[in-house]
C-alpha cells in the first residue's frame, strides 16, 4: 500500500516537472500541458481572421513603425535565446507586425510571434521607445508561454486532463482555443494572472533594453497610461487584469539595474 502511494507520489513529482516550462528570462515557472505544434497553427489561422475582419494600416509612418519595433524586439529575442542554447523554442515562430484601425486602446500578441497594435493605443504609446514598452510586455507573454498555461489550466479546469495526457479531440481543442481567444467576434483577448502580468513586464523591459530601447522610457509610458485611464470608470481591455500602476512602477524600477545592463551591451543603444 505504501509502495503504490510513493510510486503515484513520484509519478506526479514527474509529471509536474515534466509539464514546467522555465521563461528563460525571469526564471518563472509555468504549466505547460500543451505544445507549440498544437497552438501555433489555431493561432495562426486566429490571426489571419483578425486581420480580414478589421481595417489593417499597411503603410503609413505608424504602421512602419509597429513593424519597424517589432523587428528589433524579435532580433533581441532571437539573438538572447541562441545565446543561451535555447535558439530551438523559437523555431516555428512565424512573426508578423500589424496595426489595427482601433480607437480600442489595446495590444496583443498570440502563440507563435503574431501581434497587433490598435491605432487607440499610439497616443500613450507616443513613439518608438514607448511601441517598444507595449511590444516587450506582449511579446513577453508568448515567449513566456502564459497562453499556454491558460490553456493547460482550462483543460485542467474542464476535466480533459486523463492521466497526464491531455484526452481531447481535434473539435474539443478548437473550442477551447476559441473560448480562450475570442478575437474574431469582439476583438476582445485572453486575460492573463497578476503573476503574469508583473513575469511580463519584468521580460518585457529586458527584451526592450536588449533591443536598444531605454528602459526608464516604460516608466514614463506606465504613468502615461494612468493618467490616460485614471478618469475612466471601465478600465480598458489592456488593463482590466493589470497590477495597479504603482505596484507595476514599483517593481520596473527596482530591475532598472539589471535592464539597464542589457541596453548598454546592445548593439542596436541610441539607434
Ligand atoms: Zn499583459
């Protein structure tokens, strides 16, 4: 009886370990039930939705400029996971950079590397340094795999979970994706933990800084966004699950140090 309670206890001591991913940048740990093979291609096919439901600028000076912050964030991933052995996770990524007609003050990025500004977040965004604050904070949210982790505690949640395997059909899986990522219907997106949120920020501003972007330039964004939020009785989609701004303010200042590190071994500092 004993032997058979310690085998189920190792099992699952396996399994949990089995199931962690690691986010390389803060050292945060998360669940991770399911795969980039099996989440890129719903995001992908997500993506191309979104952007045949709604009006895309391609080329004025703000759309290059999403595109523009975006291809340096992406670089600054790239060049710090092969730096670190880890060059494999991002290999099926399929990047791509698109500004939204939105006065929705929002921005996101879904499995696999595919963003969106709304034009209604590039007043506080104001320029370059303050795109590459929202491009860090989202693109951070896919490396870190939080969506997957949505996912796995969704699945966990609904009882598709046998045996450490996740028992679930092709339609189940689309539904669960579909409930998690609205996007098609409301542009509204998943909502990710506090713990996110602040794991986020902190791998944000390393990859801001890795890309050559000052990152005292988040703080003066986050206090923008207060005082551009700060009247509204409904925060924005954005917002909704945020830490309050001065615990977020709190806690980007007290890892200046280490991000400042980054930004002045960047190649790309004051370009
Ligand atoms: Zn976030």
């Amino acid at each position: 009886m004993k032997k058979s309670y310690l085998i189920i206890l190792t099992a699952i001591a396996f399994f949990t370990i089995w199931a962690c991913s690691t986010n390389p940048l803060t050292g945060r740990q998360s669940l991770s039930l399911v795969s980039n093979a099996q989440l890129f291609p719903q995001s992908f096919a997500q993506y191309n939705q979104v952007l045949k439901d709604n009006k895309v600028d391609k080329t004025s000076a703000n759309a290059q400029m999403i595109d523009r912050v975006g291809q340096r964030i992406k670089y600054a991933a790239e060049k710090y996971y092969s730096q670190i052995g880890r060059g494999s996770d991002l290999k099926d990524y399929q990047w791509e950079f698109s500004l939204i007609q939105s006065d929705q003050l929002n921005a996101w990025c879904m499995p696999g590397g595919k963003v969106a500004f709304y034009t209604g977040i590039l007043p506080v965004c104001k320029d370059d340094g303050g795109v590459a604050v929202v491009m860090g904070h989202e693109v951070a949210h896919a490396l870190a795999g939080h969506s997957a982790e949505q996912v796995s505690n969704a699945m966990v949640a609904q009882g598709l979970m046998v045996g450490g395997n996740v028992a679930i059909s092709n339609a189940q899986w689309r539904d669960t994706f579909n409930q998690l990522y609205p996007v098609g219907a409301g542009l509204t997106m998943l909502k990710y933990g506090r713990g996110m949120e602040l794991d986020a920020d902190e791998a944000g501003l390393y990859l801001m800084a890795m890309a050559g972007y000052n990152p005292m330039e988040a703080i003066s964004f986050w206090e923008r966004m207060n005082n551009a939020t700060s009247g509204q009785q409904t925060p924005p989609e954005f917002l909704s699950t945020h830490p309050n701004p001065g615990n977020r303010i709190a806690q980007l200042k007290s890892i200046m140090p280490k991000a400042m590190e980054y930004y002045n071994q960047s190649p790309y500092k004051g370009k």
